[in-house]
C-alpha cells in the first residue's frame, strides 16, 4: 500500500523527499557504527562496555527523535540534515524552489 500524499507536496515531491531522508538516516547510521567500533576497540573493563550501552542508547534516543518523517517538521529535518553534512542540498533537487529556499536559509543557523 503507498504512502498517503503529504499536505502541499506533489507525489515526486514525495519521492524525492522519502530518498533524501533514507540516504541521510544511512549516513547517520555509517557514522555510529564507525563511533562504536572507535569505543569498542578501547573496551577494557566493564564500566567501559556500561558507557558503550549508556552511548548506544542515548544515539538510539537522538536518531529516533532526528529521523521523524512528518510532514509538519519535515523541512525542520532536512535543514539539520543538511548543517551536518548528512545531506546536500543537491540531493532534494526536484522540490519547490521555496522549499529548498526554506530549507537552505534554516541550515545556515
């Protein structure tokens, strides 16, 4: 079953947007793995795998929060995405010219 519309995007829109926020919830995910090998790789006691846990799941709680695919923040995201270069510009391409006006103007800040 497909996705329903989002309000005031068109259906390639959509599409774009669906691509660039998995491309981006990717890169994020590469780079955790790669910080969890840099901390595992100096595990030595038992606190330090606690702290390894406690890291984890702090990650989990921010990712989970960071990548909400709801229309009413959705530009919010890509914004924060984009500041840290999990995201370019150039890869929401296809979007309305003020979308991507909106969306450049907030990850300047």
């Amino acid at each position: 079953m497909a996705e329903p519309l989002l309000d005031g995007w068109s259906e390639p829109e959509q599409t774009i947007a669906r691509a660039a926020f998995e491309t981006a919830y990717g890169r994020a995910i590469i780079q955790l793995i790669e910080a969890v090998r840099q901390r595992s790789d100096s595990l030595s006691s038992a606190q330090g795998l606690w702290d390894l846990h406690d890291f984890l799941s702090i990650e989990r709680h921010t990712m989970e929060g960071r990548f909400d695919f709801r229309i009413e923040g959705i530009l919010f995201v890509f914004a924060s995405l984009v500041k840290d270069d999990l995201l370019q510009l150039d890869e929401l391409n296809g979007l309305t010219a003020d979308k991507l006006s909106k969306i450049a103007a907030m990850a300047r800040f």
